[in-house]
C-alpha cells in the first residue's frame, strides 16, 4: 500500500530531466563523519534519497563508534539513457574506488562494512571490483539485475515506457546494463560476512529478484544472516536505517 502510494505520488512531483546532466555529476555529495575511528562505514543510499532517512542511519553508527561516510547520489544516475546510466555508473565506481583508497591508506581501517540500499546496491557491487579490501557488507532491498529491477518495478515504470518509446527493450538493455548487475559482482563477497534485508511485498524491486541475489552470494561462499521483512520497499529501509540492528 505505501509503495503504491507513493509511486503515484513520486511521479506528480518528479521533475523534467536536466539536460545538462554529466555522469560526472552522478555524486552530488559525501560527509565523512567520526574519520579518526578504526572501523569504516560507507552508506552507498537509494534513489530519490538524499537526507532522512539515512542521515539517521549515519547518526546511529556514529553512536557506536564507526566512521562514517555516506554518499549522496543525483536522481539522475538512472534516466531514460542506456548510455548515459551505464557511464554514471562507471564514474561511481572509480571514483568511490579512489576515495577509498586514498582514505584507508591515511587512516589504515581495521574494519570496512558496505552498506548499499535499493538501488545504491549496483553502486556497492561496483566498487566491491574497485575496492575489495573491506570485510563485510549489508545489502538492504537488493535486486539482482538493475534493467530486470527497473523493468519491472512499481516506481521505475515510467522509465520502461520511454525505453520502449526508444524501441530499446528489455533484453538489449540488459546486454548493455551488464556490468552494473549486481549478480555479476557477487564473487566479490564471497567469504565476507554479509547481512541481508529482504522485503517480501516489494513493489518497487520484486522480492523474486532479491531472493535472486541472495542466491548469488550464498553460492560464492558468503557468510550470510537473512532478516526478512513482510513490509514493502519503503518501510523496511526507514525500519532498517532507524531501528534494526545496521550491521
């Protein structure tokens, strides 16, 4: 119900395309917050999220002692551009890499935990390639294959129809949308402990397609908890950045 909601309510507001977004403009931000403690966390958040509620999440990790560093991403990193998604995603990728690099090579983390939610899940997988020396991550609401996750979902359909009205559909946007598949880096968590939060009513990205990626990661040999969640997209990630244990 509130997905459903909220779909209806996120397309009367959502606002024209910028024409003069770059993939460069793909992060729009970072807070590093507690920098000097020895455990890092890095918050890769959804979309259409930019403060509440992973500002909260951020707060509650502080609390217990974690370093923090929280990402914002422009609400353009997925638009109606094959292309221009697939390039987004790549300056992610080397961009968040590089930061991470330079960060830990200063401060030399003894522990490093990943936390993607909804769609920051295909950035968290990205830089897993870029970045592999963390030791655990979470995966909140995470679909196995970003063309399959949007094709399907309730908030995303709209981004369907104009690929349609481009005559790009689902299989030649998968091929090009290969490498930010989430399931294709899941090598990448094998034999780290991995926490994973799954919806069972997701509108927004199917609970079929989470329990595709949890299968993933189970066969490369990760360490997983499941906690499974009878509330929709929404709800399970302000419960998870509010209330549940975060890692």
């Amino acid at each position: 119900m509130v997905d459903s909601l909220y779909a209806r309510y996120a397309k009367l507001r959502d606002r024209p395309l910028d024409k003069e977004y770059r993939p460069q403009d793909s992060i729009r931000g970072r807070i590093l917050l507690n920098e000097h403690s020895d455990k890092l966390a890095v918050i890769f958040p959804g979309w259409h999220t930019h403060k509440f509620p992973v500002n909260r999440l951020a707060k509650r990790l502080v609390k217990k002692g974690w370093a923090v560093l929280l990402y914002d991403f422009h609400d353009q990193i997925i638009e109606p551009s094959d292309e221009i998604v697939e390039k987004s995603f790549r300056y992610v990728r080397d961009q968040i890499s590089k930061e991470l690099l330079d960060l830990n090579k200063k401060h030399e983390y003894q522990q490093i935990h990943f936390i993607g939610i909804s769609l920051g899940n295909v950035s968290m997988a990205l830089v897993a390639e870029g970045f592999t020396v963390f030791n655990s991550a979470t995966f909140v609401v995470g679909g196995e294959d970003l063309a399959v996750d949007m094709w399907h979902g309730l908030r995303t359909l709209y981004l369907r129809d104009e690929f349609k009205k481009a005559h790009i559909g689902l299989r030649r946007l998968d091929k090009d949308w290969k490498d930010e598949a989430p399931m294709n880096h899941a090598r990448r968590f094998a034999k780290k402990k991995i926490k994973f939060v799954m919806s069972k009513s997701d509108k927004f990205i199917l609970p079929r397609y989470q329990i595709k990626l949890l299968e993933d990661i189970k066969n490369v040999g990760a360490e997983v908890e499941l906690k499974t969640r009878r509330t929709g997209h929404l709800v399970t990630i302000v419960r998870y950045c509010l209330f549940d244990s975060p890692i």
